[in-house]
C-alpha cells in the first residue's frame, strides 16, 4: 500500500536490455546481456516495447522512445556481430503517439504494426530493406483504441492478437485472414482473456520448434507490473485454449528489474537466441510530486464538497 502510494509521487521510466543465450529459454536470467539503452528521468524518459528481427546479415532493435510531454516514436539500432550496434535513428514519427513497433516478413517484404491507439486504428506500414523508411501501407482495422498489436501465421492462416478495453479492462480480441490484404474475422473465441492481468500481450507470440508462447502484461496493481508466459496449445479459425507457464518472469531475474517490465522479445540470430525486454522503474522528478500532490488535493476536495452535498 506505501509503496503504491510512493509510487504516485514518482515519474514511471523504461529501459532496455538485450541479452543472448546459446539454447532457447523464456527466462531472463539465462540470457548474458550485452547491451542496454537507459531511460533518462529529465529528457528521454520511456524507452520501451524493444522489438528483435533478423534479417540478412543484421540483426535490428526496433522501440518506443518518448521525451517529456511529447508523443512515442519508433526508434531503431542494428548489429551485425551482437557487440558493435550503430547509433539509433528514428524511422518512423506521426502527429499521434507511436509504440510497440512490431517488424514482421511477408513474401520478402518487410512489414510493421507500431501500436496507433491514439489514431483509432491498426495501421500496416512497409519498408525496403534499410528499414530506415517506413510508408503507410494499409489500415488493417479502426474503429477502437487498439493496443499492442501483432500477427502470427499458423498453417497458413494469418491471426492479429490486439488490445482493446471493455468495462475498464484490457480485452485480447482474435482475428484471422487468409492473407494480409483480406478481410480480417473476429475469432469465434474472441476475446480471447479479460482482465488486468490476462488481456494484453506483452510482446508478440514467441514460436520455438512448433511451439507458440504469448506474453502476458500483468498490470493488476500498477502498469508495468510483470510478465507471465502461457503456453498455445491450441489455435485454429475455430478454436483457441492456452496454458500458464510462467507467472512472473521478471520476479527472479535479478535487480534490473526489481519493479518489474512489460516486454520480451526472443529472435534466433547466427546460432545464438536474442533476448530483448524493458524494465520499468520509478524516479523523484520535482514535476512528477508536485503532479502527485495536485491529483490527491483535488480527489480530497472532491471528496469533501461530496460530502456537504449529501450533508
């Protein structure tokens, strides 16, 4: 209860770490890291939703950064050898927030989902391959605040796990397609999971020797929680059923992440596996107390003029 408390005096940042392992592994601490990109508490306060893709001789971190008072941008660094990262550039800023910038290949083309919610929609970018240069491709869905959004192919069919909220809470819907340019279904199963600590993906789904792993926000107490692992044990145009795994992988994955993270990001890149995840951590900034102090003063006064009100 303090804690929750101290918390709202206190500016919320997210930082970076990229990790690499030799064998396939869902927890952190197998992972040695080798980079990091630290949030600043004054200037660059988020860096978060780290996204991994290979391609060709490269491997490339894709992220949100978001300043002060401004909206998220996607931000990209690459690699060829794991220990030499160029200096990241931003390729891709709208007049609305951006985040969650999902990189995905379709038939040789290199594809992005970065989370819009602010603009109503799910929007599809494309890129050559700098994958510097992102250009609006197609409006897959719109209508509602979707969130984290990401596309596995299974069989053959194209299925969109997104975020909406219902009632206050995060609501994982299903679609399917056959391809990226026809009409997307809402999956009979959808929504898939309803709540705080079930309806958000905290990533896309991870797929290991035939195996699918979806990563779970858990944001029950405050966002940026944790993270828990289901299991995909079933997944078709008809049906749909998962398994928890893991509840928190960050709990025991050292100090990095002792207030938690809400992101995990696995690749295979020249024979190693590629682990990318955020932390989330909470900072004294003169701006954020007083912030803190003005929201509890007027939740009081509220609470008294109530009270005379009804007296």
């Amino acid at each position: 209860m303090i804690k929750r408390l101290l918390r709202r005096y206190k500016r919320q940042t997210f930082s970076l770490r990229i990790g690499v392992a030799d064998c396939f592994s869902l927890n952190p601490s197998d992972f040695t890291t080798i980079k990091e990109i630290i949030a600043d508490k004054n200037s660059v306060i988020i860096n978060a939703d780290p996204f991994l893709y290979a391609n060709g001789d490269f491997i490339y971190l894709f992220y949100e950064e978001k300043k002060v008072k401004t909206p998220g941008i996607i931000k990209m660094a690459k690699s060829r050898d794991l220990s030499n990262w160029i200096t990241p550039v931003a390729v891709l800023e709208e007049n609305f927030h951006l985040s969650f910038p999902f990189v995905f290949n379709d038939c040789g083309k290199n594809y992005m989902i970065p989370e819009s919610n602010d603009a109503q929609s799910i929007r599809l970018y494309i890129s050559d391959d700098n994958l510097v240069e992102w250009k609006l491709e197609r409006i897959i869905l719109q209508g509602e605040k979707y969130r984290d959004s990401s596309i596995v192919v299974k069989d053959g069919v194209f299925y969109l796990f997104t975020t909406v909220m219902q009632h206050n809470k995060f609501a994982l819907k299903l679609f399917y397609a056959d391809t990226l340019e026809s009409r997307w279904v809402e999956h009979p199963a959808s929504p898939l999971a309803v709540g705080m600590n079930t309806g958000r993906n905290g990533g896309s789904i991870i797929c290991d020797s035939n195996r699918l792993f979806r990563p779970i926000q858990k944001s029950q107490n405050y966002y940026g929680e944790g993270l828990s692992i289901a299991e995909i044990t079933v997944l078709s145009r008809c049906a749909y059923s998962e398994r928890i795994l893991e509840n928190n992988v960050f709990s025991k994955a050292g100090s990095f992440y002792k207030h938690g993270g809400h992101h995990l990001s696995i690749v295979k890149f020249k024979d190693k596996y590629c682990m990318a995840t955020d932390r989330v951590a909470y900072l004294y900034v003169f701006d954020s107390f007083c912030n803190g102090v003005k929201r509890d003063l007027k939740k009081i006064l509220r609470q008294l003029l109530g009270q005379i009100h009804n007296g």
